[in-house]
C-alpha cells in the first residue's frame, strides 16, 4: 500500500510540476509574467517555470516541520475558496455571454450548450458559493483565509485594473483594426 501512495504522490507532483511550469511558460508568451520564464531549453522544457515551481515546492516542504496543522488547514482552506471563486467566476460569466449573445443578434436555440432553468442555475450557483465563502467567517479556524484571501484576490484584480486591463484593451483595439 505504501508504494500506491508514494506513486500516486510522485504522478501528482510530476502532473503539478508540467502544469505550473508550462502555465508559468504560457503566461510569459501573453505577457502575464516575467518574459525569461518563456525561455526553452534544447528538449523544449520551460526550465525557468520548473525552477520556480520546484522552489516553491522545496519552500512548502517546510510547512511539516513548522506550524503543520495551521499551514495545512490554510492551504485547504485558501483552496476552496479558490474553487468558490472560480465557479462564482463561471456563473457570472456565463449571465454575461447570454446576456451579450443575444444583444448581439444570437439566438439561445443554436448555442450548442444550453444551460438548464436559465437563468435560476447560474444565480443560484453564485449564490451558493457566495454563501460557502461567507460561511467561512464563522468557523474560527477558518477566518485567517478571509482574512488573507479577499485582500489577495482585491490586489490582483486591482493590479490587473492598473497594468493589464489597459495592454488588453489596447491589444484587442489593434486587432480589431487589423481585421
């Protein structure tokens, strides 16, 4: 049984390694990260992406020698509220497209997907992960990631506001003028 789980460490780690290497890599092609991080070695492996991730890595190794518990409930922790956000992300997005599709001319009947009860699924999937971060308040060992977490997501997107959004909009307006 110990070497189910040491390889199904090991797969787990060597997937999050070609992940976060090649996602570091491709954020450096759009202009989202640092540009050396879009350097290939000879094979074509992001060793800049791998270098950091393996870092970060080595650095999460010593969160069992210190404050193991705490670390390990906030890494949990930040994780869904990450998963909360994303899926929040989805629903908005997906109000917005059919919202826009349909000033812009689309009919719902040719869209590929339906959504189901559309529009009560998307609100009621905001909705009920609205209420799973919010009830993160409540349970004590779980504030520290409210605490951390919405100051973070509130920095990136103002930084995205600050840098990015203006290169974005800049870069669709050439395009547009391209075609």
């Amino acid at each position: 049984m110990s070497f189910v789980v040491l390889t199904s460490a090991l797969s787990a780690g060597n997937s999050a390694l070609y992940a976060c290497s090649r996602l570091l890599w491709s954020m450096s092609k759009d202009g989202h990260a640092p540009s050396w991080l879009g350097n290939l070695n000879k094979n074509g492996v992001p060793y800049g992406g791998v270098l950091i991730t393996l870092l970060l890595a080595c650095l999460s190794l010593l969160t069992e020698t210190y404050a193991a518990d705490t670390v390990y409930i906030w890494l949990m922790s930040s994780t869904g509220l990450t998963g909360c956000l994303i899926w929040m992300i989805i629903a908005w997005c997906q109000l917005n497209f059919r919202r826009k599709y349909v000033q812009l001319g689309g009919q719902l009947k040719n869209l590929a997907v339906r959504t189901p009860l559309y529009p009560l699924v998307p609100i009621l999937a905001f909705l009920l992960n609205a209420g799973i971060i919010a009830s993160l308040y409540f349970d004590e060992s779980q504030q520290i990631v409210l605490y951390t977490g919405v100051p973070v997501v509130f920095a990136i997107y103002l930084f995205y506001l600050l840098f990015l959004n203006k290169k974005d909009s800049s870069d669709l307006q050439s395009k547009s003028r391209q075609q």
